[in-house]
C-alpha cells in the first residue's frame, strides 16, 4: 500500500517542516529531532526517485553530499577520540 499526498500539499508541508526544525534548534533539540522525523515521513514516501538519480549525475550535486558524509564522519571520529 502506498501513501502519496497531492504533490503541492507535500512539498508545502515538507517545507514548513524542515523551516520549523530550522528555527526549532535554538530552543530544543528534541524538538527540531521530531520535526526532522515528521519530514522524513512527508517526504519520503512522496519524492521522486528517478529524479533524485538524474540529479546527482550532475557535479554540482556531489558537493553537499560531500559535505554531510564528512560530518558524519568528523562527529563518528571525535565520539571515539
């Protein structure tokens, strides 16, 4: 069974999301962590894979998702040290 939202009701909706866990991160972390779960949840289901894949052919795309791997791996490496 799929779940699909109208494509403008989504994409408003993510987008007031992802904007409320944004001004959320000041004042509780928790709470910008359960908007980012509710967007996951809106977005997820309703983006378009074959899209995303056209996309990272580009080399403009590669940049963030460079950057967001090096986080991850600078915050996993400052756990353990």
């Amino acid at each position: 069974m799929k779940w699909r939202m109208e494509p403008q009701a989504a994409s408003r909706l993510a987008v007031g999301l992802a904007a409320a866990a944004v001004a959320a991160i000041p004042w509780s972390t928790s709470i910008a962590y359960i908007l980012i779960a509710c967007w996951a949840i809106v977005f997820l289901p309703n983006s378009n894979p074959p899209a995303w894949r056209e996309t990272m052919k580009h080399p403009a795309a590669f940049l963030p998702v460079v950057l967001v791997a090096f986080a991850v791996g600078a915050s996993e490496i400052a756990r353990w040290a």
